[in-house]
C-alpha cells in the first residue's frame, strides 16, 4: 500500500486555519485518506469498464447518514481539529445541539438512561438521528469524513438505504459494493496500525461518530456508562 504525503493532497495548510497546526497524527490520518480515494477511484472505474456497474450514490443522497458510523480515536481527532479551523460560530453552535439530540435520543432507547446533566431541553419530535455532521443532505466535513463513510457505495437504489434503517421493514437491503470495502481493508489496517504503534487498544478506540464528537470537541455530555 502507497501512501500518498500530505504535501500532494493537495490540501494546503492555510486552507485549514493558521491558529491550528497540522499535527502528525493528523497528516497520517490524511495520507490514509488521499491513498483511499486514489484506490477506491481505481476500483470503481474497474467496475464500470469490467462489469458495467456504477454506484447510484449521489450528491443529496444522504439515507446511509442514519447508520451507525464507527470512527477511531485517530480519525475522530483529524475531524475534531477540521471542525475547529472550519467551522464558524454558529455552524458549532448547529453542531453542537445536533449532537446533543443524538445523544438524548441515543439515550432514550430500551435499556438505556437518559443523562441527566445537560443543560438545556433537548426537543426530539421531529429528530431522525442522522449523523450531526448531516445538514440538509450534505456532510459539513466532507474532505476528513471517515473511511466507513468514503467506503459505502451501493448500486441498487438510494431508497434501499432508508429501508435498511427501519427494523419492520421487509424490502431487500441495499446491495453495497463489496469490492470497495476489501479495496479498502489495507488503509483500515493502517489506521489500526498506527493507533496501536502508540500503544493504544484500537477495539478501545472505536466508538460511534457523535461519541467520539462530544468527547474530541470537549462537550459537556458524553455516552452513558
């Protein structure tokens, strides 16, 4: 596996804010991510001129943001410190009260306590528990968006992806790329690579995306325990 340097992502640092250096973890975690694209580009052209398939997936298509996204702790960090340069203050403030609702819906389901901490109401009535990083169908930190999420492609249609979140649903599940996925299982061992060579546990570090949101970006709630 070829990792590709920073310095060719293409990704100036001054796009990145100049308060916040790019750490080393961080340049890493990016390498993965431009080699991954470069691979997953390579294999979806082989798809489409070896077996005439192309994914339905498209811009506003954002049915697969219901799912449960698992994230480790060295992607949480590249996306947190991304946030932070990025975001204005009320596109925190928006990302803040999003992660909170998934929280409390989190919470509230069977078997599971709501926290009792936070420090304003949360209103769940009309809450579908996308990712908190979904606005109106587009990803707000698409460019450092996790390798699950750069990994799910599916060539049936973009409606499959909804049924797949609705447990009394009987339609057929998606029918995902599975190419794309074992392309990308090199990149996966890198990433799992490097978090243990800092002598982590990497099944310790993998939590769902608005877990590791809230802890990374220093938020007053956090999963229950």
């Amino acid at each position: 596996m070829r990792l590709i340097e920073k310095s060719n992502l293409g990704m100036d640092p001054k796009e990145f804010g100049a308060d916040i250096p790019i750490a080393q973890q961080e340049t890493f975690v990016l390498g993965v991510y431009a080699s991954l694209d470069e691979a997953i580009a390579c294999e979806l052209d082989r798809l489409r001129c070896e077996e005439g398939i192309v994914p339905s997936c498209k811009s506003g298509c954002c049915h697969c943001c219901r799912y449960h996204i698992l994230t480790n702790s060295a992607e949480a960090h590249t996306l947190a410190q991304y946030i932070r340069r990025e975001f204005s203050a009320d596109q925190l403030r928006g990302l803040r009260l999003r992660t909170q609702q998934w929280h409390e819906w989190d919470d509230a389901k069977p078997g599971r306590h709501p926290s009792a901490n936070l420090d304003e109401q949360v209103d769940l009535s009309c809450y579908d528990h996308s990712c908190p990083l979904d606005v109106n169908g587009v990803c707000g930190a698409y460019p450092v968006r996790p390798l699950v999420c750069r990994t799910h492609f599916v060539s049936s249609q973009p409606q499959s992806c909804q049924v797949a979140n609705d447990p009394e649903s009987t339609a057929d599940a998606p029918m995902m790329l599975r190419s794309i996925v074992t392309a990308a299982s090199p990149f996966s061992t890198a990433l799992q690579g490097y978090i243990e060579n800092a002598g982590l546990d990497f099944s310790r570090s993998r939590m769902l995306l608005p877990q590791w949101l809230a802890i990374e970006m220093g938020w007053d709630f956090t999963i229950s325990r």
